[in-house]
C-alpha cells in the first residue's frame, strides 16, 4: 500500500513540474499557431493547465504531502522538440506549420493523458477518491484538447492536399499569396 502511494506521488511530482513547463510553452505556441481556432485552442488549454496544476496542488494538500515538483524529461523533451518543430517551420506554408504544430502538442497531450491515466488508477486503488476525481478531471480535459486538435487537423489536412494537387494552379498561387 505505502508503494502505491509512494509511486502516486512521485507521478505527481512529475506532472506538476510537466504541466508547470507547459504553462510556460503554451503562449509560445499560440503564438506561432496561424489558424485563429489553433491559436484559440492554445489560449484555451493554457487556462485549462493554469487549473491543472492547481489541481495537483489540492491533491498534494488531499495527500498530507510537501507541493513539490521532480524533474520531467518527458516533457522537456516534447517541448524542446515542439520549439525545434516552431522554428523550423516557421517559413513554411502557414497549413504545414500549423499541422506541424499541431502534431507536437498532440504528442504532450498523449503524453500527459498517459501521466493521468496511471495517476488516476493508482489513486483510486488505494482508495483515494477526491485525489482520483481531481486526476479524472484533469483527465478528461486533456482527452477534450487532444480531440479538439484533431478536429482542428482535419480540415487543415484536406485544404493541403488541395494545394498539393493544385501546384502550378490557381490553387497554389492562392496558397502562396495567404503566405506573403
Ligand atoms: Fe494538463
């Protein structure tokens, strides 16, 4: 039982220094984002990480437990990787940077829907029920974001293969013109 324990908290610490790191990478994000709905989606989960590490604090207090967070490489090197994906894109067609863009803040959502997944379990296996329903909301909004990019892909996705088709075309002229 004092394993269980000791293994939910240590994931806490890791998700508490992981969602800190995000707060701080997010604007970032919305920043390089094109799309006015990416660039919404980004503004609205950094309000949703502002509460998730809130979050983690409460369930930290719920533990008895010293808020403190231990060092996520997991998440350092999404975001790096995110931060490579921004600047190497950045001169790109604003439909590749976007999806680009789009691929690495889906990869820090599995990541962190993977983190809460394991947390929630561990809680409610030792029978700690409020610290497992503040996990299962946090939960269910980092799912809700990694399905609102996805929705966010699609059309971006077929209006690429549009101007994909279309090179040489109206299409592509129309394309570079949104670039410049
Ligand atoms: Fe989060």
């Amino acid at each position: 039982m004092d394993q269980l324990r000791d293994l939910l908290v240590d994931d806490l610490q890791d998700l508490l220094h992981a969602e800190s790191q995000l707060v701080q990478a997010l604007p970032k994000m919305a920043k390089a984002a094109k799309n006015p709905k990416l660039k919404e989606a980004f503004e609205k989960h950094l309000l949703q990480t502002q509460g998730h590490v809130e979050r983690l604090q409460s369930a930290f207090g719920l533990l008895g437990e010293k808020v403190q967070p231990k060092p996520c490489k997991g998440m350092q090197g999404l975001i790096s990787e995110g931060e490579e994906t921004i600047n190497d894109n950045k001169d790109e067609h604003e439909l590749a940077s976007d999806l680009a863009l789009i691929g690495a803040a889906q990869k820090v959502e599995h990541y962190e829907i993977s983190g809460y997944g394991t947390a929630h379990c561990l809680a409610r296996q030792i029978g700690e029920r409020e610290v497992a329903s503040l996990l299962a909301h946090t939960l269910g909004e980092e799912e809700s974001a990694d399905y609102l990019l996805s929705a966010i892909s699609k059309p971006l996705l077929q209006e690429a293969m549009v101007v994909d088709s279309g090179s040489g075309s109206t299409t592509t002229a129309k394309a570079k013109t949104q670039k410049a």
